[in-house]
C-alpha cells in the first residue's frame, strides 16, 4: 500500500458489522464450567467436598491425589523405583505450598 501523507485523502474502508467487544459473548457471562479432573478422576469418584473437612480424610484424599497425579501427569515417574516414587509423593503431599495448592484444587472441583 503507497504511503499517504497528511494532506493526501485516504479511501477508509466500511465499518465492521458488529462492534468490536473483548467481554463475555451470547450469554457466556453466566455460565460457569467445572475444572476438569485431567489426574484426579479416581479421587473425585471416591470423596465428597465435605470429606475435606476430616483431617484424617484430608491427608489420605492428598496422598491419593499425590499418587494419581505422579502416575497419570507425569510420565518419567514410570522410571522411578517404588521407593523412589514413594518418596516423592511423600515429599510433594507434605510441602506445605504444594499441599495448599492441591487442597485448594479439591476444594474447586469435588461435590
């Protein structure tokens, strides 16, 4: 396309059909979907939200989840000795954060 300078008049094509928008579209506002489970669908099968609230209950739902999460998301744990993959489970569902960040998610995504 040649330059146009300030005095020069420039052909502006027309105007879209809709305006432009950035939010929400048809309604979508108020439709709020569930997480998916991508690791953690034998977990959500097995306890309830309410579960949670037993802290028993809670360190057997993370050290499940721990273990559900190594075997399906992260394929180089196949590697790993029994040991080795306990330790790791052991190690990820005591880190506080990590536990914090797994609590949380169970608290989103179970009923």
């Amino acid at each position: 396309m040649p330059y146009v300078g300030p005095s020069e008049k420039r052909e502006v094509g027309r105007k879209p059909d809709r305006p432009f928008v950035t939010g929400p579209q048809d309604g979508q506002a108020n439709q709020v979907s569930k997480p998916a489970l991508p690791g953690l669908r034998g977990v959500a099968s097995q306890f309830r939200r309410e579960d949670l609230l037993n802290p028993k209950r809670l360190d057997d739902i993370v050290s499940k989840s721990v273990d559900e999460l190594i075997e399906v998301e992260f394929q180089p744990a196949a590697q790993l000795s029994p040991a080795d993959h306990k330790h790791l489970a052991e190690w990820i569902g005591n880190d506080p954060i990590l536990r914090a960040k797994i609590v949380k998610y169970l608290e989103r995504v179970l009923e």
